[in-house]
C-alpha cells in the first residue's frame, strides 16, 4: 500500500508573527511537510517558539536564509534538499518582510528605499530563482506572496509609507509579471493582503499611523492577531485554483486591487 501524497510548504520568515502562524497551523495535519526558513541560530529567542514546534512535529524543518544575501539565498536550495525524504516543493509563501518607512517621499533616507527594496522585492525574487527547479518536481506550482494593500496604486490610502508602499507595489507587479510568464508551466501565483495585523512590525505602524496628522478612524479598520490572519489566509489557500492565477486578495478572500 502507497504512502498518501503530501503537500510541501516552503515558508519564508517561519520563525514570528504570521509565518510562524502558517507553520504552527499548517503542520497541525500529518498530510503536510513544512518547510520554515529563519534568520540566525535556532537557539537565539525569537526563534524558540519555532524551534519548540519542530520538537513535537516531525514534519517540520527549518532552514537557515537572509533573504537580504545573496550568499545566503544561494545555498538555500541545497539545504532543502537535505531534508529528509525531499521530493519537491508544492506551495512557495513568501513571507518575510519588514516595515520601518513612515518618512514623507521627501524625507526618506537612501538607506530606507535600498532596505525595503532590497527586502521586500527583491529577496522574494532571488529566493524563487533558487527554488524555482524545487518546484517543478512537483505538479502543484503554486506562489503565495504575502503582500500589502500599502502597495496598492488603484486602492492608494493616504499614508505616508514612502519606501515601504513602493517595495510592495514592485512586488505586486512582479507577481502579475510571473503569473503571466509561469503561465505556460501550469504555475499559479497570486498576490495576499494579510490585513492590519498585530504583529510587532503591524503594531509598530499602527503606533505611526495614529500619532500622524491623519483624518482616518482607526475604529474603522478590524486589526487581527498573527493566528487569526494566518487562519483565514490558509482558508483562502485551500481555494485557490487555476481561475484565480495572477489575481490580488485580501486575507477574507475578497479581491483587492493592484
């Protein structure tokens, strides 16, 4: 009798706040291999929640990437296959991110574009090249990019998000540019809005947004914990198809706009 078919996940920023959510909820079945990525010893703190995980669930393995070196992000894929009984990755999340440009366009540093680019667009892409042939050993080639409304031109908020807002609306236009040119090897990529999210990143720009001259009703905007959005982006995942290949959606399964 075969073995039943499992699904892998590869998950970058598997170590905190919404990543770590995903693993936490995903590992939770049997059917399901995990894959988590982090930053630094597996012993350091931010990584304790992970690494207790891990010791209860044999279906989930961590990997060491800087989303940010690319010396790092190159020898990601070999570690993956190192894994025990590696046979391919189904579904790529791309997670890690950071959120530290609350400047006017005028005010933002240098330092502030490069970080944010450098992270939230362009360590996505450098780490999907690497793991690109990892994907087509598997028939399922799905891309879930956990993006941000911030990056939104149509659906634009009055924030002062500078560097921030542009990393993730390059990134939304990379996701429509390789739902169009993965289309043809059976590949399914889509954009996410997690929603305002109270991760220590998310209640950090909460805190901004609220002391800044702004005419908004933050009462108005429903903030969700880091199990919540994980919890309702994976009921999402479970209904993504072919149908929804280069779409943007909110962590509700609502459309968002690019």
């Amino acid at each position: 009798m075969s073995e039943p078919t499992k699904t892998t996940y590869f998950i970058t920023g598997g170590n905190r706040g919404i990543g770590f959510n995903l693993v936490k909820i995903l590992s939770a079945s049997p059917s399901n291999v995990i894959i988590a990525s982090i930053r630094g010893s597996t012993s350091l703190p931010k990584n304790k929640e992970l690494e207790d995980l891990r010791k209860d669930r044999e279906n989930i393995h961590v990997v060491q990437l800087d989303i940010t070196e690319e010396v790092s992000i190159n020898k990601v894929a070999s570690e993956i296959k190192e894994t025990p009984s590696f046979d391919g990755i189904d579904i790529f999340i791309s997670n890690s991110g950071i959120s530290d440009a609350y400047y006017e366009v005028l005010q933002a540093p240098k330092k502030v574009w490069l970080d944010h680019y450098t992270t939230n667009t362009l360590g996505p892409i450098l780490v999907l090249q690497q793991l690109y042939p990892l994907l087509l050993l598997k028939k399922t080639r799905k891309l879930f990019f956990i993006s941000s409304l911030a990056g939104s031109i149509t659906g634009f908020v009055p924030f002062s998000l500078s560097a921030y807002g542009q990393s993730k609306a390059a990134l939304n236009y990379t996701i429509k540019e390789l739902s169009f040119e993965l289309k043809s090897k059976d590949f399914i990529t889509v954009a996410f809005h997690p929603g305002m999210v109270l991760t220590d990143m998310g209640q950090y720009g909460i805190s901004k947004f609220k002391d800044a001259d702004l005419k908004i009703n933050f009462s108005n905007f429903k903030s969700l914990s880091p199990e919540e959005s994980a919890t309702e982006l994976i009921h999402v995942f479970g209904k993504i198809s072919v149908e929804d290949n280069g779409k943007f959606y909110n962590y509700d399964g609502t459309l968002a706009e690019f």
